[in-house]
C-alpha cells in the first residue's frame, strides 16, 4: 500500500483512539494537511478497497482489514520511537519526526527484530500501547487526563498525546516525562487550570495541556 494510505488509515486509527477529534474526514484532512475535498475523496477510494467504512457527513470507521492496517502502521512507528529513543536519547518530538519516515520503509521482518532487541517493549517513550506482532494492544488503559485527576493524589505521567515540538520542549525543560511522579496541587475547575508540583517545579497547566498529559495512580 501507498504511505498516503497508511498515513490516512492511521490517522482515522489516532483520531478515533485520542478522543480528541473525531474521524469525520474534516478532522483528518486536518491531520494530514491535506484539503476537505482529497479526504472525502481518498475515503472513497478506501472504501472500495474495504480499508474504511464511508457514509456522507458521518465519521470515518476502519474495517477490520483497516484497523489491522493501521495497527501494523502504528507498531512499526511506535518501536522505531522506542530504539531511537534508546539508541540516540533524541526528543519526542525528534523521535516522532523520524518514525514518521520509517515507518513505511520497514518490513514485518525488521520491526520483530527490533521489538526483540528492546526486549519486546509494551510502551513507546511517549507512553503509548505498542501493538504486537498480531496487531494486538495486550495492555490495559487506565490513565486519566490531568483535568481528571483529583487534587491532592499523586500519579505517575503515564502518557503524552501531542507531536507538537513546543509542547515536547515544555514537557522537557519541566521534567514532565513518561513515568515520572506528578503531585496535582490543585484543581481550578472554573478557569479549567491545573496546579502540580513535579520534582522541585510548581507549575499551572491550561486545559491545552491538562487535556494531553495521562496519568495513573501511583
């Protein structure tokens, strides 16, 4: 398949797994950078190919030979995360650009050899399931979002939802990092505002960002 394909089928995949957007091709145009028109009309293609399910103005829905597609698609970029991030200790966001590419360079072959180097990991660096070699996610998901989180718990980051450079820089000159211990200080619910303290920093957090950083109970 094309990498715009693969790219298409794993956005609907994100999209629908996030719960930040939906998969109404709008939103994935939007992803992908490309216009309303070319998503309605790639949509089309794949529902030919039986890869997406379309119906007019509805949201986009893989079928199951989509979804395994996708999963494939997203394995391979999840272990390249995890060895360049070991290999190289380069940024998540350096990390994610990088994978973008290789992704669709790398044979079933090779992304077992590289799950098998790194000990068949279950998380990438951004806390994110790596799907198995039967495109099976085998973890459980029970992290909330920071806005969830309940004042004065302690959790442990557990995931974080962006490939936004700014937002990675941030992350990182603030030590907040995929399994690091976070305190919530306090919840401004009416200005939607989170307070937490994380190693020796004290910092107030938007629903931007509350939104996109996953937690679990520590």
């Amino acid at each position: 398949m094309s990498v715009a394909i693969e790219n298409f089928v794993k956005a609907i995949y994100n999209n629908d797994n996030h719960d930040i957007k939906d998969t109404k091709p709008g939103n994935i145009a939007k992803k992908l950078g490309i216009s309303n028109a070319a998503a309605t009309d790639m949509a089309k293609k794949l529902a030919v190919k039986d890869l997406v399910n379309y119906e007019k103005y509805q949201k986009l829905q893989l079928t199951e030979k989509g979804t395994k597609m996708a999963l494939n698609v997203v394995r391979k970029h999840r272990l390249w995360e995890s060895f360049l991030f070991k290999m190289f200790d380069m940024s998540l966001h350096d990390i994610h650009r990088e994978a973008e590419l290789l992704e669709h360079q790398t044979s079933d072959l090779l992304a077992d050899k590289i799950s098998a180097y790194l000990g068949h990991p279950k998380f990438d660096p951004h806390g994110d399931p790596i799907p198995n070699a039967d495109g099976e996610i085998t973890t459980e998901d029970t992290s909330i979002s920071l806005a969830e989180a309940t004042e004065g718990k302690t959790y442990i980051i557990s995931r974080l939802l962006s490939d936004d450079k700014e937002f990675f820089d941030f992350c990182a000159q603030n030590e907040i990092k995929y399994r690091n211990i976070v305190t919530v200080s306090k919840q401004f619910i009416s200005n939607k505002m989170t307070q937490i303290s994380i190693g020796s920093n004290s910092i107030v957090l938007n629903e931007d960002f509350t939104k996109i950083i996953y937690v679990d109970e520590n």
